[in-house]
C-alpha cells in the first residue's frame, strides 16, 4: 500500500502527497511518475504512466528509473543527485517502453520536501512526434544547406517577392552573403542585361503558380556572367495557398559553351571559323527559297587557291594553314553585311551573295564587281612566316534564281563555271553559263575512263620525228594518244588536262617514259642511236618519286640517259624555281637532256631560263605558223636562233607544215625541224618502218 491508496488522505506536513493531490495525480491525463531520488526507485506512478509505459503500477513500483531511461546509470545517479534539493528542472530523455520502443520524452522533474526519503514528481511528455518532426525540418535545412545546387526561399506572402532565404551553394555561385541578398527580388541577379525572354516566361509562370524551369543570363556580385539554370517552384500551404517560392539554381555555364562548341564543330571551319559546307548549303537553300518567292537574284562565287597544293607541299601544311587563315580573314572584310562566306574543305572557298538585284543582268554585274573586289584582295601579297606569298585564284560564279536550281546544283555549276576560270589560264573569274553544262559532264565522263585506261592498256605511244637540215631522223617525240573504247583515238589535249587535274598524269607519264626507254635501248639494239623526247607535266616533275622512278626505269630497260630528253614547260618552273632547279640539276647530272617545250608562250625571258640547265629549246607552233608572213613572229624566230647559237642551245621548231616554213627557217638556221610537213605523230611500228626506209636501222 502506499499513498495512492488513501486517496482522502490530507497533504501530509512532510508534502507527501495524499486526498485532493493524490487524486489529481491518479487521474491527470499526463504521465507523472514519483521518485525515490536516493535511489531512483519508482515509488509511484499514475494511471496514465502505466498505459504509456505499458507496465502495470505494480511492475513499475518494482523498478528504477534506471530501467527506463536508456541514459547510462551514472548519468541518472548524478542527475538525482542535483535534483535535491533544487526546483524544478525540464530534460529531454528516451524512456523505453514495456514493448521494448524507445519514445522521446521531456521530463520536469520537481523535488518534494517532506519527512522521510527525499522524493520527486517527474511530469512525462511524450515528444516523439513533435521531435521527428523538429528533426525533420532540421534535416531539411541541413539538406539545403548541404545542397550543391542554390537554393532559395522567396516570401510570396510581400508584393517583391524577396528572398527569405538562400544556400551556401547560392551565396558561393553569386559571391553575394545572405545579408546582402535577403530582402531583395531575385532580378538583381539580372544586372543590366534585363531583355531576356526567358526571364519573362519565369514572370509568367509565376503569375500564374505554377512551376517553371528557364535558363537566365545571371551576373555575380563582380559582375561576371554565368548561365543559371532556375527552377522555381511554388510552395503551398495546407489551405492550397502560396506562401513561399523555392527556387533551385545551377551553374550551367560550362554546358552551355560546349553546347556552342558543339554547334561551333557542326557548322564551322575549325581553322578559319568561316561556316562550313553544311552551313553553307543551309543558308543558300533559304536564300534560294527567299530570292525565288521575292523575285531578286543572288549569287554564289567558288573560289578556289591556284597552286595551294605545292604551297602546302613545298612549304609545309603550317604555313598553307596561315594562308587559309589569311584568306578566309579577306574574304570575311571584303563581303557586304549578310553575305557569307564560307570554307568548302581544302583551299575551296565559296560566297553567297545575296539580295543583289531584280534584273539577271544587273544581279550579275553587281556580282561581278564584288567578286572582283574579292579577287583583288585574295591576290594582294600576304606575308607568312617571314616570307612574301603570292596567291592567285580562280572563280565561277552563277546566279540565282533559275528555272529549278537546287544548292547542289548551283554549287556544282559554280565548280564548273571554276574550272573554266582555271582553263582560260588561272587567275580568272568566270561566269556560269548553260553551256558548259555539256562541257562538265563529258569532263567527268572522261575523268570515270581515264581511271580505267592504264590498267585496261587503252594508252598508246605515238612517234613524231624530229630531223636536221638534211631531212634525216635525228630524233623522236613521244605523244600520247588513248584509244577509247568507243570514242576512237584520242588525242591529248582532251585528257591530259583531266588526268593533270586529278593526279592520273603521274602514273601515265611514268608508263610512256618507261615505253621510251623500251623503245631507246631497241633501237640502239639496230644501231641507231636517235634521241627520244618524252612530255613531263608540272605534276609529275613535282612528285617526290620522279627522279626514283626515272632512274630505276633506266636501270631496268637498259636505256642510255644520253638518248633521253625531258621535255618541260615553263609551268614548271613558274611554279617554284628554286625546286624546280635542283631536281633539273639532279636530272642534268644523270646524263638525261632537258627541253624547254612550248618557247614563246609563257612570261619569261630567255635569260631568266638561261639560269637553268636546258640543252634545248622548242620554238612553239605558233610563232612557226606565222613566221614566213608575219614581221613580229619573224623578228622573234630569229631573235631566239640568233640567242641560242652563242650559248649552246640547241633548238628545235616545232609545227613545220609548208616548205615554206622549211625554207624560212633554214634561211635562219635553224638545226632541227619537227612538223607534219616531215611526219606526223605514228604508231611505233609506222616510225620503225620509216627509220628503215631511211636505212638508220638495220631492216631485220
Ligand atoms: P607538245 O608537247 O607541244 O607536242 C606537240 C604537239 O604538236 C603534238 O600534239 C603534235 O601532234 C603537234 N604537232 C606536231 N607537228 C605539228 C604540225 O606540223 N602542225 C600541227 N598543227 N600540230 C603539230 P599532240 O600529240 O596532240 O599533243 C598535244 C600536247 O599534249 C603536247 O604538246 C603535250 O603538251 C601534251 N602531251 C602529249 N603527250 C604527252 C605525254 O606523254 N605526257 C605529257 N605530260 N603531255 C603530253
Ligand atoms: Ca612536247
Ligand atoms: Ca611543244
């Protein structure tokens, strides 16, 4: 029995409780436990003490305060200590429960001073959820707090809307402190920079409650630039009503530039940063569908570099980019606002001029005149590496709109309105016009079967014969012919260019110098001992293995180099003199003769080619043609015989086709004759029959 049980019972002097106090105590909805504080025992505990506890009074009056609290035992001794003879103290403890559950619990503990055992009255009150729930927000706010992405708090109950509250993440991306921050709008971050449409949507959005995710120009305190990417919810109260924003904002800044260099890498030349081809087409198309529905023409220019690939070869690729750089650059200052320019790939550049009149004519003189500006400017010397270049290109231009044009197509037929550029002599600009149409289709018709027609054996060496004063043999010229298939013979001047254009030329030349040297060392055989001439193109005198392969077909045939002469043209030196002089040098010094083919037609003078080591040169057919009738073609004959005696130049006239050409010449002095007037070109077994008619070879 203890004092609960005489509940009439008045409070006793000593304070012990009894009557109305026990009564209250029995009864009160709130845990109240007393405690022996000498001991911790649990001297008494209520009805609601048992229900939370789980224990019955009896169980609880048998145990110590101990068996519930989880704190260590001598914690609780030390607590009950201090607890006498002070007030009142509150404490947040776990107590576990019967069931073995652990509650949050707060605990005013109250001394009773009274006779006997010093006692207190603990008042329980269970917390749990009102702890998980403290816990919670404190995550919460630890969670935000911890977030890398910024995060914000904006009151929406104040007309601005300001920031309540802001993460370290926020703070360290905007270099703002929370002081400075609380209170304001969020626009601040917007700076100046106020036109963004994005930040309107935000607005918007907001307006109306609902949520939003926008990628803004944002500034920091020190006024740099960062793309934030903002989401901004709205927060809503248990009545449904907004009462906070809760914005999260990232630093995007970094994605955002690669997502320009990845567009920078679609459409843009990485050397010159010029749109590319795909851009190009892209906006030709638009422009294509803009001057067809507004009835105004535009145009597209091709321009390609001459002679960019022996830049590159001779120079190295450094300084061929420095001059891709360099062009791209005037091409880009020499347009009008809202044309482009663009790189094709390789030294190919195109221009889309634009808006340029109403009238074809008038479209294509205007063109013209800005095409001519860009001609101009590409040509002007440009200083790389130390070093004067000189470039030079060529044009075609077509302009739109036609009947039904494509940019494709008009992109093809600026190519071919280009390679007319380049075949009326480089450095030129040219219109398109239909009828080069046909011109380029059998081009490219040729291109597709000159591929096939050395390993097919379509090529033929024909033989023109060169003689003396007397009309005897003295020597040979080795010309092509290709014997198409179904077109017949054909004759260089329809391939040669097209085989030069597209790198063929190499392997041809080889094969018709190694027939040559076949040809040389069978006739030396029969006890002739003739010359041999054989054409080099600037190509091929240009690849690294010429001189390799010269010198390994000679050892393989058995030729003797004495009987061999390369004949070459200007175009070759015009290219690179220096180069051009050590490989001919190189060649001298192998025994092989060098021609100077096609004299007259070029630039330079014969002093200027004296520098070189030629043993020969060709007067070109079109100063003989003239010659007899002609006192300006005459004087230049004679000039060149009356040149080259003294510095031991041989010469040869080519296209001798009258006797009185012959006699001319003669007249002149001139030693050697090549012409249809002594033999055409002819098959090699129609010269070998003429050199027998001529006894020079044995007819076995
Ligand atoms: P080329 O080197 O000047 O050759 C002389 C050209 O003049 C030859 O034309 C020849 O048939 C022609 N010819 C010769 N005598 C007369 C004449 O009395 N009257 C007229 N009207 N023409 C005459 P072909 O064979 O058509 O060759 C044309 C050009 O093609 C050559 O001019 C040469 O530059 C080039 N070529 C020919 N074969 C080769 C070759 O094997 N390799 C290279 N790289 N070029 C070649
Ligand atoms: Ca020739
Ligand atoms: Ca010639």
């Amino acid at each position: 029995m203890t004092i609960l049980d005489k509940p009439s019972e008045p409070l006793s002097p000593q304070g012990v409780p009894g009557g109305i106090f026990a009564c209250v105590f029995k009864n009160t909805p709130t845990i109240q436990l007393i405690i022996d504080l000498e001991h911790g025992k649990i001297v008494e505990a209520n009805a609601a003490a048992e229900a939370f506890y789980g224990w019955p009074r009896e169980k609880l009056q048998s145990m110590r305060i101990h068996d519930i609290n989880t704190r260590a035992s001598a914690d609780i001794d030390a607590l009950l200590k201090a607890t006498h003879p002070s007030p009142g103290h509150t404490f947040q403890f776990h107590h576990r429960l019967a069931s073995g559950e652990i509650k949050a619990v707060e605990v005013s503990i109250t001394a009773m001073d009274g006779v006997g055992p010093p006692l207190c009255l603990s008042i329980i009150h269970d917390i749990t959820n009102r702890k998980q729930a403290e816990d919670r927000i404190l995550l919460c706010q630890r969670a935000m707090d911890a977030s890398s992405n910024g995060l914000t708090i904006a009151d929406a109950g104040q007309a601005d809307m300001p920031f309540i509250y802001a993460n370290p993440a926020f703070l360290k991306m905007t270099g703002y402190s929370l002081d400075e921050i609380k209170g304001h709008n969020c626009r601040f971050l917007q700076g100046s920079d106020r036109n963004q449409k994005e930040a309107d949507q935000l607005r918007e959005a907001i307006k109306q409650g609902k949520h939003c995710e926008v990628v803004l120009r944002n500034y920091r305190k020190d006024g740099t630039l960062f793309w934030n990417e903002v989401i901004v919810s709205p927060v809503r109260d248990a009545s449904g009503q907004i009462t906070h924003y809760i914005g999260s904002q990232k630093d995007v800044s970094e994605r955002k530039k690669a997502e320009g260099d990845i567009e920078q890498l679609a459409y843009f030349d990485p050397l010159t940063a010029l749109p590319n081809r795909r851009l190009f087409l892209d906006r030709l198309a638009m422009n294509v569908a803009f001057a067809q529905r507004t009835k105004t023409c535009g145009a597209v220019a091709l321009i390609d570099l001459d002679h960019f690939k022996h830049l590159n070869e001779a120079e190295g690729h450094e300084r061929g980019d420095q001059l891709l750089r360099e062009v791209a650059r005037r091409i880009n200052i020499n347009l009008r606002p809202g044309d482009t320019g663009a790189r094709l790939g390789g030294d190919e550049f195109v221009v889309l001029l634009t808006n340029l009149a109403a009238d074809p004519v008038a479209a294509a003189q205007l063109a013209r005149v800005i095409v001519e500006g860009l001609f101009e400017a590409i040509c002007e010397p440009a200083i790389l590496g130390g070093l004067t270049h000189q470039s030079a290109a060529s044009i075609g231009v077509v302009i739109f709109p036609q009947e039904k044009d494509s940019p494709l197509g008009l992109l093809q037929q600026a190519d071919t309105a280009m390679y007319r550029a380049k075949e009326s002599g480089r450095n030129a600009i040219c219109f398109f016009e239909p009828a080069m149409q046909a011109t380029a289709q059998v081009r490219l018709t040729i291109e597709r079967d000159l591929r096939l027609a050395l390993e097919r054996g379509e090529l033929r060496m024909y033989l023109q014969p060169q003689v003396n004063r007397t009309a005897a043999i003295i020597g040979v010229e080795a010309l092509m012919r290709w014997e198409h298939p179904h077109n017949g013979l054909v004759a260089p001047a329809a391939f040669i260019p097209v085989a030069e254009e597209t790198g063929l030329i190499v392997a041809m030349g080889e094969w018709i110098f190694a027939q040559a040297c076949i040809l040389a060392t069978q006739l030396a055989e029969k006890g002739s001992n003739i010359r041999i001439a054989v054409n080099v193109s600037p190509r091929q005198f240009r690849d690294p293995n010429f001189l390799g392969y010269i010198s390994q077909t000679m050892k393989e045939t058995g030729a003797s180099p004495s009987l061999l002469v390369l004949e070459i043209t200007e175009a070759v030196i015009f290219d690179n003199f220096a180069e051009a002089m050590v490989k001919m040098n190189q060649i001298k010094a192998m025994g092989i003769h060098l021609s100077l083919d096609d004299f007259g037609t070029g630039y330079s003078s014969l002093a200027y080619l004296q520098k070189l080591p030629f043993s020969e040169i060709k007067i070109d057919r079109s100063f003989i043609t003239d010659a007899p009738n002609n006192a300006h073609d005459a004087a230049l004959v004679e000039a060149i015989l009356a040149l080259a005696r003294p510095n031991n130049l041989q010469v040869v006239a080519e296209g001798v086709e009258t006797q009185q050409h012959v006699d001319f010449l003669k007249g002149h002095s001139c030693p050697i004759f090549q012409g249809y007037f002594y033999g055409r070109p002819m098959p090699r077994d129609e010269f070998i029959a003429m050199m027998q008619k001529q006894k020079l070879i044995s007819s076995k």
